[in-house]
C-alpha cells in the first residue's frame, strides 16, 4: 500500500508538469517571446521530470527520493523564473510558480 506522502507527491508533480506544459504554451503566444525564452527551457524540463518522479513513484522506485530530490530543485527554479514573470501580469506563470512551489516541498518531503 502506498503512503499518503507518496500519494499528496504524486498528485504534485502532476498538477506541477501540467501547469508547467500550460505555461510554456501560454508564453509561446506572448508578444515577446524571446523574453520568456528561460521561462519556457524551466518550463519543459521541470514538466519532464514531474511526470518522471510521479511515474517512479507511483511504480515503487527505489530511487524516486533521488529523482524527487533534483525535481524539488528544478521546481524552485521554475517557479523563481516564473514568479518575474507573475509579476509583469501573466497570470500563467503565476499559477505555474505556485503548482512549482508545492511540488518543491512535496518532492523535499520524499527526498529528506
């Protein structure tokens, strides 16, 4: 039986990598790309490794405290890069540098 720690990291890393796809997407359609260009590379590499951290655990991986470990510090470099973007009015950024903080401290709480 799973523990509810690995269930709450999980549901996360999802709602993370799915916010971190809608973001990258919104921010391909914003007037100045180039300026988002950071904010979409963080983007697509924390979505990829949110989803591979929920697979690895929702499989029992052994090593899911090491992947969650390098996801937690990928999410915070996402959500920082996002949250400059929050800032400047994009909604999108910052409901993904919110998703990216709570998977922060799920993935902190696997990885410790």
């Amino acid at each position: 039986m799973m523990d509810q720690k690995f269930r709450n990291c999980i549901e996360a890393c999802l709602a993370c990598g799915i916010a971190c796809n809608k973001c990258a997407t919104e921010c391909l359609n914003e007037d100045d790309i180039k300026m988002l260009a950071r904010c979409i590379q963080l983007d697509r590499q924390c979505s990829v490794i949110c989803f591979a951290a929920a697979n690895l655990m929702s499989i029992g991986g052994e090593h899911a405290s090491h992947l969650c470990a390098e996801c937690a510090e990928i999410c915070r470099a996402c959500a920082e890069e996002c949250e400059k973007h929050a800032a400047m009015g994009m909604d999108h950024c910052k409901e993904c540098a919110e998703a990216c903080r709570k998977c922060t401290e799920a993935c902190e709480a696997i990885a410790s």
